[in-house]
C-alpha cells in the first residue's frame, strides 16, 4: 500500500487533489494501473509547462537573416555528378536508415485510422499511404543493392491498427526483418487550472508530444542504439503525408557529405508570401524554421536583389541528419509550445464531461526546434511539383485531390 500512500503524497505535492477523490472509488485493478501511471509522469516538467502558458511570450531583439540554399535544378552537372557520387556511395554501403513519422489519424481527412492507411485514389485502384512509401523504398533498394532500414513512428493509439494493417498487407512487399516500428512518447493533458484530466478509462490523459519527440522516442525505443549497431551515418526522418515524398535523395545526401554538416533540408519556393509554412531562415547564428504565425507580415514580403522572396524557403518535413546529429539531439529538452484544445473527461464525481469550448493545454515540441542547436544546415531547394504533395485536409488546398492530380502528373512524367 506504501505505492499507493506515495502517489497520494505527490498529488497533494502538486495540487492534484481531485485523483485522490477519484483513487479511492476504484477497484484493485484499476487503481494499480493509475497509481503506476501517475508514478511515471514528471510532474515539476508538467509544472513548469503549464506555468509557461500564464507568461508573455517575450519577443527579443534577434537577429534574423536569409539562409543560403542550393537551387537543385541550377546545380551544374559536374556538381550533380558529385553529389550523386558521395549519396550513392552511402546507400551502396549500407548506412542509410528512414525514419516516417506516421503516429497521427487521419481525422482531418474525414478517415477513422492512422493516416498512412489512407487510401489516395490514384490510377482508378488507389494506393494507400504506407503503401506509396513502400514503393519509393524499395525501387532505392533495387537500386543500390541494400535494404534500407525502415523505421515507423506510430502513437500510442494507432500503433496496434498500423501493425495489424502492415501485416494485412504484407508491408506491401517490404522486408518485415527490416522494418521497425516504435511509438512515440506522450505527455499529460491539463486544464486551464493546471490540473490532470482523467479519461473514460480511468488513466489520466495524454497525448503524443509532437513530432519534436521523434528524437529521444528513437532513444527510448532502442531504435537509435540498433541504427548504431548496423552501422547507419545517415538517417532520413519524414512524415507519412507527403505522396510525393524523396526519403533517398542523393543529390540531397551528397551535398550535405560535400558541404560538411550533420544536417541538410529540401526546401521548396512559398507559393506566395502568405502560405501557411515555416520558412528557414538564420536567427542569432543558428538555422531555425520560422512558424508562419510568427513571421512579421512585412517580413514575409521582403524581396531580394532578383525580385524572390527573401523568406521563402518552405520546411516540407524533408530532413536528413548524421547518426551522430541525432544522438546529441536525444538528450536535449526541445522547447514545447502549448495549444489549448477540447477534450473530455471524468470529473471528480466519475462523469463524463464533453466540453463545447476548448478546456486544456496538450504540449509538443516540433522537429524543427532542434535546427538550433547546431551552427550549419544545408538546404536544397526541390519543386512543389516533383516533391511535395501533402495530404491535410478534407477538401480544398493540400488535400487528397490536389496530392492526386500531382502525383499522376509527376509518373505520368
């Protein structure tokens, strides 16, 4: 009973006294997997998250410049060439691994299940997500003569769905022996006063911490360790949306070998000076990706000597990053941000409550904050229509319709 005086002991510590109201209503069971659960959480992290959310942000002076990128389509072919070389040399090696972030659902799209089973209708018989990805992997592995190792990022609520999908479909022909896959870390939920909502299940409720967390859920998972032990320099880390998505690029990798970082990024051109992405750029030093929330609007339309805009090179969730980059970013804490959403929960009495107006805090950290840490990153400016065809939104821009017509036009090509 000593576990459980403990718990109670912490929840007062941090004014959560509502679970302990709750606790003692629960049979054995259930209170042992609550009790487990909460001995597990960071609550001086999780205070310090929600106290975050009751400051200004502070802008500071920084200083912000352009960041130098290279034009793939301008590149000479002496430079192709080269490139290619030192790309390929890695692939034929064997040091490559791809990471695919892929532990959302596809609710936005109007599809109940994770969104890499998502079926995008192309050629009249429709191909699903994982499947597209499937495909792209195993053509650089007839290639190059190896079997990329595939690692796949699931959550905690898809990932026994996209097993089993993966399995019924026989990784659409991949080499199950290298394929992994891990679940991503989660963080508790809190409301507007601090305080830990508690789910129909009686466990408290979290959510996946963005995909910021994909480096130290690499870590946790072993995932990271096994890349080290096959031998992996260089890791691919993209997300499950992108139909049109390079995850063995090269050009990409072969200029990153050749300019000497431990990160390089395909860009491609903002479609206009308010498109809804982030943009790189340099901030005291340092590349960063800025939110286009928060990029000045007169920042956003500042031109350049050859009439481009000055900020205009798009984070397409395209990244590559030495073995080592990745390891030096799984001990760091990414900053979080914080968004306030709808969720429901059991209130002290043991009733659902089903809010109408947003009621708490979910935190996540994004895979871009990590940019910083480091001095340099290279950047290759692709095009939309040969490397970015997202799938978002029901209808409208980035959806399954506009993500078909561009990736029918690019193989039909």
């Amino acid at each position: 009973m000593d576990k459980v005086q403990d718990t109670i002991d912490i929840l007062k510590m941090y004014n959560q006294e509502h679970i302990i109201k709750l606790l003692e209503n629960l049979d054995d069971q259930k209170k042992q997997a609550l009790v487990e659960q909460i001995s597990k959480i960071d609550f001086h992290q999780l205070k310090e998250l929600y106290d975050n959310t009751k400051k200004e942000i502070e802008i500071k002076e920084n200083k912000i410049e352009p960041l130098p990128y290279l034009d793939k389509k301008k590149l000479s072919e002496k430079q192709k060439e080269e490139f290619q070389r030192l790309g390929e040399a890695i692939l034929e090696k064997g040091e490559y691994a791809v990471v695919t972030m892929a532990g959302g659902q596809g609710t936005r799209l109007g599809h109940s299940g994770p969104k890499g089973t998502f079926k995008l209708d192309v050629y009249g018989k429709g191909k699903y997500l994982f499947e597209i990805l499937a495909e792209n992997l195993k053509e650089a592995n007839q290639k190059y003569g190896k079997v990329i190792p595939w690692y796949i990022m699931t959550s905690k609520e898809n990932n026994d769905e996209t097993i089993n999908f993966m399995e019924k479909h026989n990784y659409f022909g991949y080499d199950k022996d290298s394929l992994r896959f891990f679940a991503q870390s989660e963080l508790p939920l809190v409301d507007a006063n601090g305080k830990l909502l508690v789910g129909k299940d009686m466990k408290i409720r979290e959510a996946s911490d963005g995909n910021g967390g994909t480096y130290s859920s690499l870590r946790a998972s072993g995932c990271l360790a096994e890349m080290k032990e096959k031998g992996i320099k260089w890791v691919f880390i993209g997300g499950v949306d992108n139909a049109l998505l390079k995850m063995a690029d090269t050009i990409l990798l072969g200029m990153a070998i050749d300019k000497k970082v431990q990160i390089a990024s395909k860009s491609i051109v903002k479609a206009n000076p308010h498109e809804r992405v982030g943009v790189f750029a340099k901030m005291n030093g340092h590349p960063k990706v800025i939110e286009y929330s928060e990029m000045p609007e007169k920042m956003a339309e500042e031109v350049d000597n050859d009439g481009e805009l000055k900020y205009g090179e798009a984070h397409i969730m395209c990244n590559l990053y030495t073995i080592e980059a990745i390891e030096k970013i799984s001990k760091e804490t990414l900053i979080y941000h914080s968004a306030f959403k709808k969720n429901s929960y059991i209130d002290e009495n043991g009733r659902e409550v089903i809010p109408t107006e947003p009621n708490s805090f979910k935190f996540e950290s994004f895979i871009f904050d990590a940019f910083e840490l480091f001095d340099d990153i290279a950047i290759l400016r692709g095009k939309r229509e040969d490397d970015f065809a997202p799938v978002k939104n029901k209808e409208g821009v980035d959806s399954p319709k506009t993500a078909k017509e561009l990736y029918e036009k690019f193989w039909n090509k």
